[in-house]
C-alpha cells in the first residue's frame, strides 16, 4: 500500500526524496520504496523519519484499515 501520508509531509516540508534521503542517512532509491509501499522500513527508520518530519508514527504509518 502506497505511503501517501509520508509523501504529503516530505511534500508539505518541500522536501525532495533526496534530501529527506540524506537527513535520515538512506538513499533515494529506499524513500521512493517506502512512498510506493515496496518496501516497509525499520522502527528505528520510522521514527528517524518522522522526527524529520515533525509528525508522530500514528501519523505517518499508521492504517487504521
């Protein structure tokens, strides 16, 4: 399942998948991954993630389906 909340907030940010790539110390190649819900990331890269983003796990992760 795409991760269009992720995207929305990198997106909000005006974050391009490299940078927020770089913060995070990933490539590109993985957030794109994470974004076309190819690939489903560490805890521990979550929550880099979201400390990023400034938003919790609930709100970047969480499927309430």
């Amino acid at each position: 399942m795409k991760n269009l909340k992720l995207k929305s907030a990198r997106a909000a940010l005006d974050l391009s998948q490299q940078e927020l790539a770089n913060r995070v110390g990933v490539s590109r190649q993985t957030i794109n991954s994470i974004e076309k819900g190819d690939y489903n990331p560490t805890i521990n890269l979550c929550i880099q993630i979201c400390k990023v983003l400034g938003k919790t796990l609930d709100e970047l992760f969480w499927d309430a389906e």
